[in-house]
C-alpha cells in the first residue's frame, strides 16, 4: 500500500498556468449565494450556499435563557450550536456533537458576543443554530455568515454584519477560500471573521505554517473576501425586506366605491301595504 505522506508530496493544487484545480485565482472566491427569511418558525434564518457548502441558520430570541441558573443580571448570553448532519459529508458522520464541533460552537458564539448588544436583554438568550446540511470545506466560515444575516433577520441589535472567510496556503502560493482538496492537503488553513465596518476581528484561528510575511498576505486576502461577502449579505437582506409600489398594491384591499349623493339615491322600497301605509 502505497504511503500517504507521499501521495500528499506528489498531489499538485495549483496548475502549470498559476491557477487552481477549479480554475480559480488565488484571490478569487467560488460562487456564493445567500437568502434570508428562509424558516417561517425560527425569530430569523438565512440559508447560504459557497462553493459545495450548503449552510442553513437559525435564530431564536432574545428569550428567557434556560436553565435559570445560565441567566446574567445585566447582559444577554449569546449561545451558539454548530452541527454537520450525518449525510454532508461522503462518508457518514455519526449523528451528535463531537469535540469539533463544540469548538466550533464555542469560537462563533464568542464572535457574535462581539458585536450583539448584550446589555440590552438581561436575563435572555440569544441561541443561534447552524445546520451544515453539505460540506466542502469552509463551513465554519460558511455557517458564521450566514449565522449573521439571520441575526439581522430577526431584528438582534448590532453594531454591524460580520462576515468571515479563509486564506490559505498550497504549493507554497497564498490563497484564499480553500475547498476540500485544497483543504485536505494544503499547506495551511487560516479562518478568520471581520466586522467589515470597523475593521475588527472577532475570529482567527489557523492549522498549519506561515511566514510572517504569508499570514500578512492571507489577512490582506480575506478582509478583501469579507468586504465582497459583506455586500452579498447585505443584498440578501434587501431582497427580504424591500418591497415595491406593485408589491403594495397587491396585497393592500380594494378600494371602496365613493359614496353616491343623495340625488342619485334610488327610492326606499315600498312595504307590502302599498305606498300610503296602513
């Protein structure tokens, strides 16, 4: 049987013409697509699709946080849950949390801590649910914006979007939003989220090496990515809530007809005891 490590040394991810094995550039980012107000139960959803990644999110609250003992006097908690479901993946995943994801859980509901206004819910709980429905590396990254523009959807205060995206590094070349094989046997991962207006960073983890000047290069890579997303997110939350004068006009009530005046009344109907009465 042949050595994996050697099969990892011989696969090449980036082609003789500097592109990678879906065509990409280094800086370029595959197609996303982003829609809000996708579940009718949740308090707000947002459903995204990057690359082979099909990420669904859901928000419940502010609600009072259960159990009562979690509860915080003066801020709301933030709390976050990250699943991959059994079939988004090629070989099943079994069913239920692992270590994975409760880290990834963890990193994204301190994220969003970052920018919901806690102290204006004491005592509740601001729960936010990822479903990872098919992945293609990423989903973190996938799930966490997502996660954001359904925190918009269901009117959480904040002081601003955050989108997130990754860099990396294969076959020595920096690039950024890395799929699965790029992933699996690149050089270096890099996931970081952005709160695109002020320029902050909520999130920033990496498995691998990279060279002062590499990780420079990824940050420049992904705050680009965020800003593109950013505006895919803020799109998405157009198209839920911007209506036009025909979308109006359908669903307002037919107008009733004018009064008519008195002159143009017709006659009271006469009773069966003919016009004079009784």
């Amino acid at each position: 049987m042949e050595d994996i490590e050697h099969i990892e040394k011989e696969m090449k991810l980036i082609k003789a013409d500097g592109r990678r094995l879906d065509g990409r550039k280094a800086d370029e980012l595959r197609p996303v697509r982003i829609e809000a107000g996708v579940l009718r139960r949740a308090d707000g959803s947002a459903y995204i699709e990057w690359g082979g990644n099909k990420v669904l999110a859901a928000v419940y609250g502010p609600r009072e946080a259960h159990p009562r003992h979690l509860q915080d006097p003066a801020r709301a908690l933030v709390q976050c849950r990250y699943n991959m479901a059994p079939f988004s993946v090629s070989d099943r995943k079994r069913p239920g949390p692992d270590r994975r994801s409760v880290e990834i859980s963890k990193v994204i509901s301190e994220a969003f801590s970052a920018v919901v206004f806690k102290e204006q819910f004491p005592r509740t709980s601001v729960d936010i649910f990822i479903e990872v429905l098919q992945a293609d590396a990423g989903t973190r990254c996938a799930g966490l914006t997502a996660a954001s523009v359904a925190l918009a959807d269901a009117g959480v205060p904040m002081r601003d979007l955050v989108a997130s995206c990754a860099s990396g590094k294969i076959d020595g070349v920096v690039c950024v939003d890395l799929n699965k094989e790029e992933d699996n046997f690149g050089d270096a991962d890099c996931p970081m989220a952005i709160v695109p207006r002020t320029g902050e960073i909520v999130l920033l983890q990496m498995d691998g090496h990279l060279t002062y000047d590499e990780f420079q290069k990824a940050m420049e890579m992904s705050i680009g990515a965020t800003h593109r997303l950013y505006e895919l997110q803020r799109d998405a939350l157009r198209r839920r809530y911007s209506t036009t004068l025909e979308d109006i006009l359908k669903e307002s009530p037919p107008v009733p007809p004018p009064p008519m005046p008195e002159s143009e009344l017709p006659p009271p109907p006469e009773d069966d005891f003919g016009p004079e009465g009784i």
